[in-house]
C-alpha cells in the first residue's frame, strides 16, 4: 500500500512538475524516495511530503491557503532555501488550466485525496473566527487581537530593540534591523518637520517604538491608539520606564471614536493602514482630516497591492491566519479618495526593496529564535510566521506588493501649510539616536 501510494505520488508529480524549468527545489517522500523536476539546475531546498495525500489536495485546488496549511500543519516541510520554493505558486496557476482538463490527473489526484486526513496533523493555531459586521469597531478589534495579542516577548525574538512592525529604511543597505528602523522612526520625524512641544497623533501606535522616539528625541506631546490590549499595556510600560509620561500616552482606542476639538499639528500612521479596508477608506481619511489642525501634515505609510473584490479572500492564507479582514489597495485608489475629501498629495516615496530586506531579517532572527519561540508559542502558530515573514519578503521583492509613505497636507483657507519647497532638509544633518 505504502509503495503504490510513493508511485502514485511520483506519477502525480512528474505529470504535473515536469515542465518546472528552472526549478531550484526537489521533492522527498515520507519512504525517503526523491524525485527531481527535469529542470532542476541547483537544489536549493527540498519540499518533504510527509501526508501522502497532501500533494493531490493542494493541485486539485492550488490555493495559497491549501500551500500554506500543508505547510503550518506539518503536511510538508521546507529544507533548506524556503524563498527558492516560493516561485511554486505562479507555476501551478499556469500548469492548472491545462490540468483541470485531463481526466488522467484526476483520476491520480482524487484517489491520493482521500487518504489526506489519515496523516496526523500538528495542533495549534487555528482559523480566524471573528463575528460581526466587516469593519465594525469590535470585530476590527478582535481581527488586531487575533494577530497581535501574542506574548510582547514572542515579537521581540524576531522584532529591532524599539519593537518596530513595519518597514524598516536601510540607507546604504548594509545597516543591522535596528539601526535601519531607527533610521526610519528619523526619517517619518524629518519628513513631519517635528518640533518640541507639537501634537501628534499616532494612528495604530504598536508597542510604542516612534512614540518613544518621537517624544525622546524631539520632545513632541505624542498619543498613541492601538486595539490591542497587549500593545498598549506594554507602550504604557516603556513610557513609564522611560520617565516619558508628560509627553506620551496611551489610548486603547480605535481611529474612529478619537475626539479632539483642539486638533493635533501631524498625524503619522505607520503600517496600520492595511487594516481599514477599501470600504473604510473615505472615512478613514475623513476623521485624519477633522483631527487635524490647519496647514498640518499626516504621513500615512502602508502596504500597497491589488488584491481585487473581498469575496476572494476566503482562499488567501494571510486572511485566514495571519491579517484576518487586512486588504491591499492600489496607491493610485489610496491617494485619490484623500485627495477627495480634502488632502493635498505633496510627497510619495516607495520603500518595497527596504521591506523586502527587513522581512530577511525578521525571518532570520526567528529562525535563529526558533527555540525560544516554541516556549512561548505552539508550532503551528511558529510556522504561520515562519510562512507569513518568509513570503511577503519574496513578495515584496518581486513586485507583487510595495509600501508607500504619502505625504499629505491639510492646506488652510490659503492654501498654506507647513511643507518645505523641496526635500533638502529631510538628510541634512541626519542623526539618529
């Protein structure tokens, strides 16, 4: 039996993999049998199929989230160079229209099928299950808790000093994770032409790293807003620790219930943004204009992509274990809804190389924490980051998605506001601490 089934894996295969060329990946079998694609130039990694059936289950429907569960389940596993198996993904969306019309590969496929759930499966982190209505307060909160109410100390194995969970900026690109996200933290200050005593909102505040920054360094009067529980208990923290708590604090608050009549000088959203959704978009621009003052600037940074209608969500594997109700929106969308309801575009600067780089960095420190990380988490939670850090960074790479900082002015009755004619000074001088 155990023999057919290695045959049969091996048919499916090489009917399926045979025009993979170049391919940098082979396979193994749970026998300890190999099979190459024809077109194998350098093994960079070896996918392992542990669950016999686990290989037809995906190519009958070869989703991301069918790969990616058989991966974080433990169906396969990844030896060696994981990014050089990412390439799998746009092969198989080709091969499959010739596939789906060969009644030979269904036949191989369907019988492997049905052995798929005899394998013992890892257990752990499962699905995201949120209720409510799309983009509600409270199901927004339970979609942030899903990802971010982790142990803090679970980021920090993988995370810079200053827990930044964004893009970091390499400005020569030798620079280590922390020096280039304090690079960034200066670079969001300077293009905010920050000065002492300014207020500042930051919408989607994380653990608190440019509210640190911000208050430390220029001595700016920052809140920070955040719907997990866990973030802003450990923000409060930090700034205690750090005597900061005259100029920063805290709010357990989402974007929408902020009221300020006085208004803040600049508001800075740094990789939050890819949790308001497209149906959000307009008034989420809309209340960043009622906060802020006249003449003041709002950089907005955030993931950019074409990720197409919602409905077809339910087949990516970052919704449905990692982001869940996140959505990627072209930055031609993005700047044309704040430009309707007011916003003046005065600087777009893409950083997709500079994420591609600090997800490299990420996914090594986690790799090098592995240990640690399974003190804290389970293994299938390990692996849905391992996969998540992994593939974005090859995602980012490759052009399939960018991060864009846009640099938005709200002009007084005048047309003036507080943006400099040109970019000269954003480097001049450039210090970080």
């Amino acid at each position: 039996m155990d023999e057919r089934m290695a045959q049969e894996n091996v048919a499916l295969l090489n009917q399926v993999f045979s025009g993979l060329d170049p391919a940098y990946f082979k396979f193994r079998l749970w026998n300890g049998k190999e099979w190459n694609p024809p077109g194998l130039k350098e093994a960079k990694a070896t996918v392992v199929i542990n669950n016999p059936g686990i290989m037809a289950h995906i190519l009958t429907l070869p989703t991301d989230l069918r790969m990616g569960e058989a991966y974080i389940y433990g169906d396969i596993e990844i030896e060696g160079n994981m990014y050089s198996v990412f390439p799998i993904e746009g092969y198989l969306k080709n091969a499959y229209r010739k596939l789906v019309s060969n009644p030979l590969f269904w036949k191989r496929a369907i019988t492997l099928k049905k052995t798929v759930h005899e394998f013992g499966r890892l257990q752990g982190r499962g699905k995201a299950q949120l209720m409510g209505k799309l983009h509600t307060i409270e199901r927004d909160r339970q979609a942030i808790s899903y990802h971010y109410d982790l142990p803090p100390e679970f980021y920090a194995l993988y995370l810079d000093p200053m827990m930044n969970y964004s893009c970091a900026y390499f400005r020569d690109g030798e620079e280590d994770l922390a020096t280039a996200q304090k690079n960034k933290l200066e670079l969001i200050c300077r293009k905010l032409r920050l000065k002492p005593g300014e207020r500042v909102l930051d919408i989607g505040c994380g653990w608190g790293g440019f509210l640190v920054y911000a208050a430390k360094k220029y001595q700016a009067r920052v809140v920070g807003i955040t719907l997990s529980e866990k973030q802003a208990q450990y923000a409060q923290n930090w700034i205690g620790g750090e005597g900061l708590q005259d100029l920063a604090e805290v709010r357990l608050q989402d974007y929408r219930e902020v009221q300020e009549k006085e208004g803040y000088d600049k508001l800075v959203s740094i990789g939050m943004f890819e949790h308001v959704g497209g149906p959000m978009l307009k008034a989420y621009f809309q209340k960043a204009l009622e906060l802020l003052k006249p003449g003041g600037i709002f950089l907005n940074h955030g993931i950019a992509a074409d990720w197409g209608p919602i409905r077809f969500r339910r087949w990516s594997f970052t919704e449905q274990y990692v982001f869940p109700d996140g959505q990627l929106i072209p930055i031609s969308k993005t700047l044309s809804i704040a430009e309707k309801v007011g916003f003046e575009v005065r600087d777009v600067e893409s950083l997709r190389e500079h994420y591609a780089l600090t997800l490299r960095h990420w996914t090594e420190n986690l790799e090098k924490n592995r240990d640690r990380a399974l003190q804290l988490v389970d293994q299938v939670t390990y692996r849905v980051w391992h996969l998540y850090m992994a593939g974005s960074s090859y995602g980012f790479a490759t052009n399939q998605q960018s991060v864009y900082q846009a640099l938005l002015v709200k002009p007084d009755k005048e047309g003036n506001h507080s943006v400099p004619f040109t970019r000269e000074g954003i480097y001049k001088d450039w210090k970080i601490s």
